[in-house]
C-alpha cells in the first residue's frame, strides 16, 4: 500500500507542476497586449542573472549627481561635465557657487538629461551620441567611490527578482611602463594590414614575453584582483537571495600595444581570482581603432586564449547598424568574434542579417552553443534597430541559445524587467517556456566558476518559479 501511493504521488506532482506552468503560459498569451498587465507579471517572474551589465552604466544619475554636489566638484556648465578639480578653467564652476548664485535647482535637469536619456525626444541630441558622450561626464563621480553603486545594484536586483549580476566592473588599473613597447604598434598595424596573421602572433608573442618580465604586470594583478575582492567581501554582496561576479573590460579605442598589456592583465586576474570570472571589451565598435584594429583585438583574444584557455570571455560583436560604417563592415564583425577570438558570448549581435555567411554562422552557433546577449532597450535607442528589424528571430529560429539583459540600465532608465516586456509585447513567437528557457539561460551560461555557487542559484531559481507559478491569477 505504502508502495502504490508514492507512485500515485510520484505521478500526481510533476502533473500538478505542469499544469501550473500551463496556467502561466495561457495568462501570459492572455495579457500579452496589455503593457500594465504584462509589467506586473514581469516584475513579478524570477528572471536569474543579467549578464550583459556596465557598471558604469547602470548607476542611476541621480545618486550620482548628489554625490557629485556633496563633494563639490567641479560642473562645466555647457558640455555638463563634471570633474574634481578644473579651477580657474573656463565654464568650470563648483557647485555651490552655482548654489550660491541660484542656478543649481534650474540646472539640475539638464545634468540628468546629458548623465542619461531621461526626456529624450527625437531632436534634442543624437541617441547613440549622447548615449557613448555621457559616460565622461560623470564618471568622476562615480569612481570616487564604488561601494554606494554596488549597494544600490544588488538592492536593484534584489527588488525585480533577479538573483545574479554578472558585471563589467572596472577598466585595467596599472603602472606599467612599456615606453619601450609602443614602437610595435605600427608593425602590429602594418602585418595585420598584409593579412599576416602567424607574423601577426608571433609579434604577439615577443610583446607578451617582454610584458612577463615587468614585475608591474603582476602587481597590477594583485592590486586589480585584491579591489574587488575587498568590496565584495566588506559590503556582503552575495548572499542567500543574491551573488554577482566581475568581468574586467579592456577599451578598444586604445593603441595596439596598450591594449594587448591590458587584455593580458584581464586574462591573468580572471585566471587567479574567482571573483573575476571573465574578460570583455568596450567602447563604440564604430570607432576608428575599433573600425581599424577589429581583426588585430580578434587576433589578440586568440592569443590570450591559447595562453590562459580557462579564462571565458564575451565580446561586443556587430553594435552596429546600416549607415552607421561602411556597408561592407557589417559582413564579418560576429564572424570574427567567433571564429578568430573564440568568444564564448557574443555581446548584442545585431548586424547578424548582414554576415556574409549568416545561415552557417547561425548554425555554428547553435551546435557550439554560444549565447548571444540581446539588449532590446539599448539596441532601440542607441541603434534604432526594433522590431523585425532586430534579428532576434533569426537567432530563435536557428536555435542560437540567448540571453536577455539591459546593457547600461542607468544610463538607458531601464531595467531588466522592461527587456522581458518588451520581448513578450513585440516577439509573440516567444512562448512562456521560451521566456523560462532564457531565464535558465542567464545562469547556464553565466561564467561563475564555483559549481555549488550555479547549482545553488539553479535550485533557487526553481524554487522562485513554482511560488510564481502558484500565484498567477
């Protein structure tokens, strides 16, 4: 007897578990016109970890502003800048004399409107413009101090259920000297431009050995590694309902050289730290070094991988619209990604219409599972690209696994929870399980290192699905 009833409860339990899934699906199909309705239920859905995430960018303007006035800093009061110390410069002046002269009340929103896209409207500026612009001009305040933005992260996370962060935190930090190395740069450019791709790493190779004889190399390691792991650990970050690792990020708009010393510091401090989980690269891929240094940075990921191949990484590939370069530099940018770095994440990905083999890139891609990040909120503002012309399709119908994430949440005024709205309201094709799926997604493909830290936010993950589940009207 005792026997028969744990079969029937056996039986009964994933029954009941389905039908509670099947009661989701059918709200959502229910709903999925209604923004309102469609909002409460996002916010509501567990969403896992968003792993496309600036730091720089997902802090609020806000916060940031106040903090700027509470230490004085310096506003030019035309580009809205902000910066610690520009006495005497023109259109510098500190806040509180712009207090003391009654301007700093009328001249707070126009801050917020360069710090963010807070009442963007077309006309006022260009979007990817002032999107790429704002980033300088608070910084300052930003890197003052760190710990007030990561609580205000995790606290973020939190509220809209989302368990994990897996953030780009921090640029390179270093003092190393390679006055002695910047010659190489014009021979790097100069086979690269001769297609000599071996020539190209065997450079590679001469540069990296007499970077590995600075002892500065690992102590920038150390310090890089020993900042974030001071921070995490002294402001508790991960806890039972949240954790968040670190990517560091290296810019592309750096000469050769440069930035190969700080990919390699990237790849030693992911190699060393748990924390530090992974290596990606920013900055405008419609840059001019980005345009013009696209296959030699592809070359150098390779490189590094074949030096440090545990160390996983994701690259901002094909940000990039008709119009915005060339017609010909939509075709290969995902290609390169891919095939020459090895990239294990493809950031954004939405000039895949254009590759020049995009039905075989497709299917690489899904075979090899390589996610692709897609930012619907960042990729509609800075770029234009929505609706069918997003090529979120392409990737579904071919299987390409897929995250969804907010790329610059503060910067943009969004948050995870819009990108699912969005998803939902504009791709009906998407189905519940799929959105499930790409919830699962966000932590399969994460690139946490410590198994029990995945296992432990999957089985929570679970958990969070079947109480929201449960609740659905």
């Amino acid at each position: 007897m005792k026997y028969i009833l744990a079969l029937i409860f056996n039986i009964l339990i994933p029954v009941s578990l389905l039908g509670q899934e099947q009661k989701a699906a059918q709200y959502l199909q229910k709903i999925r016109n209604n923004e309102a309705q469609l909002t409460a239920f996002m916010a509501q859905m567990p969403k896992g970890g968003d792993l496309h995430h600036h730091f720089s960018g997902s802090i609020y303007a806000e916060p940031l502003l106040e903090k700027a006035i509470k230490l004085d800093y310096y506003l030019h009061t035309e580009t809205m800048a902000v910066a610690k110390d520009q006495a005497g410069q023109k259109n510098w002046k500190r806040f509180s004399e712009l207090a003391s002269e009654g301007r700093l009340e009328g001249i707070k929103n126009e801050i917020l409107r360069r710090w963010s896209v807070k009442d963007f409207y077309t006309g006022f500026y260009p979007s990817d413009q002032l999107f790429f612009e704002s980033f300088d001009k608070f910084l300052p305040a930003l890197h003052e101090e760190y710990s007030p933005g990561m609580v205000e992260l995790k606290n973020r996370a939190i509220a809209e259920n989302v368990s994990y962060l897996e953030t780009m935190f921090t640029p390179v930090y270093s003092k190393v000297n390679i006055q002695d190395l910047t010659a190489y740069d014009a021979e790097l450019r100069q086979l690269m431009h001769q297609s000599d791709q071996q020539a190209v790493l065997n450079l590679l190779e001469n540069i990296y050995s007499k970077l590995m004889q600075k002892e500065s190399m690992n102590q920038a390691v150390i310090w890089n590694n020993s900042f974030i792991q001071h921070l995490h650990d002294s402001l508790k970050i991960d806890d039972e309902r949240f954790s968040m690792r670190y990517q560091k990020y290296v810019l592309r708009f750096k000469n050769p050289v440069d930035l190969f010393k700080d990919i390699v510091i990237s790849f030693m401090s992911a190699n060393q730290s748990d924390l530090v989980v992974g290596v990606n690269m920013v900055a405008p891929e419609h840059g001019e070094n980005s345009m013009k240094d696209y296959r030699l940075h592809m070359l150098m990921f390779q490189f590094c991988h074949q030096k440090f191949p545990r160390v996983k990484y994701s690259l901002h590939a094909g940000e990039l619209a008709m119009g915005q370069v060339a017609p010909e530099n939509l075709t290969w940018h995902i290609d390169e990604a891919i095939h020459t770095a090895k990239a294990n994440r493809i950031g954004h990905g939405v000039d895949m219409p254009y590759e020049k083999h995009s039905y075989e890139l497709l299917r690489y891609m899904s075979h090899q599972k390589i996610p692709v990040e897609v930012n619907l909120v960042s990729n509609r503002f800075i770029l234009q690209i929505k609706g069918d012309k997003h090529p979120i399709k392409l990737y579904h119908d071919f299987k390409v696994p897929m995250v969804i994430s907010t790329d610059d949440a503060g910067v943009l005024r969004t948050s995870l929870t819009e990108q699912f709205v969005l998803l939902a309201k504009s791709y009906p094709f998407f189905t519940y399980a799929n959105i499930k799926q790409l919830v699962y997604n966000s932590l399969d493909y994460s690139f946490i290192k410590e198994a029990a830290i995945k296992q432990k936010l999957r089985q929570d993950l679970d958990r969070r699905f079947k109480e929201f589940e449960a609740k659905i009207p």
